[in-house]
C-alpha cells in the first residue's frame, strides 16, 4: 500500500528556513535488519519457515550519506518534543528537510570544510552533561534511550550525528554570510509587502535596571577556600575528584560528569577560569581560584596539543542575612533619591550599579535577540514581565530579588523608559526590525538558488513510494 503523500508547497521559503533552523535532526548511520526467527526446533520446521523482516532501510542517498525510514519519525519526535506543532507537517515535508541537510552536509565535505573531532567530542560530553543533568539519569539511561548496546556505540552513533549537523551548519553559514542587503533593499522589500499583510508588532517596552549584589564577606570566602584546599588533600591522598564533583559542585553543567570538561583556548569560559586551566600540567590539581561565580580548584586530566581534558569543583560563599539586608536598604535608598529627583535613573545606573554590562548605559537593557532596545512584552519571561508589565513609563520598581546565570542573589531596580503600543510595521519606526526581515528574505533566496544547483551536481536517490512526493526542490531530477 502507497503512503498518501500531500502536497508540500503549502510551506514558504521564510517557515522552511525556520523549520531548518529549529530542528536538530538525528540519523541512523546504517541501515538496520532484525531477521526473525520462529520459535520452532530446527528440525520440526522447513527451510522457508524463518522469516526475514525488514524493520529499517534506507529511503534516500544523497552523496555521501543517507536517509533512514526511522529518521523521519524521530524528527516528528524531536520536533514534538521542543513544543512545535506537527499536525501539518507531512512526511513528505520531514524527507525534505533531511535531504537538505544532507546536501549541505555532503557539499561542506566537498568544499573542504573542517570539522575538527576535537571540537565535535568537546560539543558531545557539553550535551550529554546537559542530558545527564535535565533528566538525573546515568549514562546507561541515555544508552537505553537511545537503543544502542554500549556506551562506546552511543558515543560512536551521538558523535555522527553531531558532526554531520556541524557541517551543515558550516555550509549554512557560508552561503549565507557573503549576503548583505542595502538600505534601498530595504525599502523595496517593505514597498512589496501589500497593506493588508505588513506584519504587527506587538506592545514593546525600553527598560533600564539597576543592579545591587550584597557584599560576601571575606569570612565566608576563606570558609570556602578551606573546604576546597580540604578537597585537594583529601584527593592527592587518594579519594576520588569525580566523586567529589558529583557530591559537592555547585556548577549544574558539569557535576553529574564529575566535573568534566573538555576546553581549549576558544570555549567561551571566564578569563580567570582559563588562565588557571592553561596554566598547570597533567596530573596537577590549582589552588582555590576565584571568579565571578564562585571558587574553583580543577585538575588537569589530560593535555591534547590545544584541548585540555579538566574536571572542576565548583562552591559559592554563602551570603548572609545581614548583607541581604544591607543590599536591599541600599537599594531602597537609591530608589528614593530617584523619585526624589535628587538623581536621575540612568546616573544611578552609572554611579552605583554593580552590573557591569549595562552600568555604562545608564542601564539601558539590549535585547539579546534583536541587538535593538526594544522588548516584546509578551516574550519577555516570567520574572521580568510580572516586575515591568504593570509600570508606567518613568516609574520604578520597588526592589527585587534575582537569581542571575552566574550564581547567588542580587536586589534589581527596573524602569520602563519607553512604551511603543502594538501597531502595524512602520518603515521609519521599525527600519531595524523590517531590516531583519528582508535580510533574512534574501538569504532564503540565495539558499534555494545555491540549492537548486547543486542539486543538479550531487548523486541522488529516493526509494519507493517518496518517490511519489511533489517536493518543494528537484529532488528526482525530473
């Protein structure tokens, strides 16, 4: 019986790039066979008894690599599981995707593009601890999840995956960075887009924070010290780090790896953090080191040329009441001599702000998303929104407690500096945002033209009946 095959041109180009973008496929290396056979004794049963089932295979070839039946499902699965919608998603559709990703994939090897294994191992022990760490299971849980027989086959099947999505995104990304559009561009695109269609922006807001850390005191910090120099000679006597990492490090991205990281000069750690780690030999353990989320001792497993193979102890010093207390009155205190008018909000911001990122701009908060100002109401999160959404401009807020990514608790003022309501795209008002828009419309073309050629240049198969799929390129070369 033939799969029913829809239509796949329902999709745009600007929804096919995203579905690219957002979904990070997994894929068989191989073909797989179970050859079953019936529970009968050999010699009560004839030749043709066994039984031989095809439960995978291959569905399509592109180059160098290959598509499996399976695939298919466990990208509707992986794309079900981040919270995006599947309903109208064909198979037909999923195929598509995966042969693109395959073509860029197979053109990167083409165009001599190098993935170092170094980084690609680095990247896998950063998502298995991510893995290990979101869902407290061990790595046979994950071997288990993943239906392999081995933590080596895991390892050997997740690094494939990981790799192939690298090249991929390599070749992406150099189709598309050679891309720049012009102001003129700009305005043509935003003159093509019909009234009834501009797209509407919602209820935006400009914020600005201010930022109080209470003290740690240097008794609390040297309590630290003690304990991890405690570590050190608890560990040089015999007792195992990795075990002292998963017991007692504060740092969720590595204590359920015992600490492990793989790092070299381009991992994006902290200066302090780097120096220490560059700096010792095989088989040395640091000193207690600070930075800015606590103190560390690491110990040096392995040196690989550029790649260091490390495991770290991460502890915070513990803040007390009194410093609490002393940061939210010095809070309040900044917070009257603003609404006093005794000082303005952004001077505040420059004079006494402990957030070093946004105390020179008054701070002025960038989104992170869009590099502009503006922040889209109902996208900010939860803690931000329910502190903001309710302040009229030029108003701020009492002081509140906050848990940034680098550790402890900090006492935040916000204030709405601008409002702009929900409207329809405005060419001067939005030139930033409808900026965005056509740059991303011209890579899309440059993406599907580069697709189209190379298309008619690569090796390419598609078996049975997705051969019957009407895809959005000339996968069959009609």
């Amino acid at each position: 019986m033939r799969l029913k095959m829809t239509n796949m041109k329902f999709i745009n180009s600007r929804n096919l790039l995203m579905l690219l973008l957002a979904i990070c496929s997994i894929s068989e290396i191989q073909a797989q066979e179970i050859i079953q056979q019936d529970s009968v004794k050999k010699q009560e049963a004839p030749k043709s008894s066994y039984k031989r089932q095809k439960i995978d295979g291959v569905i399509a070839t592109v180059g160098d690599y290959i598509v499996l039946d399976s695939d298919i499902d466990k990208n509707f699965l992986e794309l079900a599981a981040n919270g995006n919608s599947i309903e109208n998603i064909t198979r037909c559709q999923m195929l598509g995707k995966l042969l693109e990703e395959r073509l860029y994939a197979h053109q990167a090897l083409q165009d001599s593009i190098i993935v170092k294994d170094s980084e690609i191992n680095s990247m896998m022990e950063e998502k298995i601890g991510i893995m290990l760490e979101q869902t407290r299971g061990t790595m046979d849980d994950l071997v288990k999840y993943y239906k392999k027989n081995s933590e080596e086959e895991f390892r050997t099947y997740f690094f494939e995956i990981l790799k192939m999505n690298k090249l991929t995104s390599e070749m992406t990304n150099k189709i598309i960075d050679k891309v720049e559009i012009t102001p003129e561009e700009v305005r043509t695109f935003f003159k093509g887009i019909k009234k009834e269609e501009l797209p509407t922006f919602g209820d935006e807001l400009e914020i600005s924070q201010i930022v109080i850390k209470p003290q740690v005191t240097e008794a609390e910090k040297q309590k630290v010290r003690d304990r991890l120099n405690e570590f050190k000679k608890e560990i040089a006597a015999g007792s195992s780090f990795y075990s002292k990492a998963v017991l007692y490090s504060q740092d969720p991205g590595s204590k359920s790896n015992g600490g492990f990281m793989k790092v070299n000069r381009k991992t994006p750690l902290v200066k302090e953090f780097k120096d220490v780690a560059f700096s010792l030999d095989e088989g040395q353990i640091s000193e207690p080191f600070e930075t800015e989320y606590g103190f560390h001792i690491i110990f040096i497993e392995k040196i690989r040329g550029q790649d260091v193979d490390l495991r770290h102890i991460l502890i915070a010093p513990k803040i007390s009441e009194e410093s609490m207390k002393e940061a939210k009155d010095e809070a309040l205190m900044i917070r009257k001599k603003i609404i006093d008018g005794e000082i303005s909000f952004a001077e505040a911001a420059r004079s006494s702000s402990d957030e070093t990122e946004t105390k020179a701009n008054g701070g002025a908060l960038l989104n992170p998303k869009t590099l502009d100002s503006r922040f889209e109401l109902t996208k900010l999160d939860a803690m931000l929104y329910g502190q903001v959404s309710n302040l009229k401009t030029g108003e701020v807020s009492l002081p509140f407690i906050d848990e940034p990514r680098s550790g402890g608790k900090v006492f935040k003022l916000m204030m709405v500096t601008n409002r702009i309501a929900a409207h329809p795209a405005d060419y001067s008002t939005d030139y930033i945002k409808i900026k965005e828009f056509a740059l991303k419309d011209k890579q899309i073309k440059e993406i599907a033209k580069w697709t189209t050629e190379k298309i008619k240049d690569t090796y390419i198969k598609i078996n049975g009946e997705y051969r019957d799929c009407d895809f959005l390129y000339n996968w069959l070369k009609k």
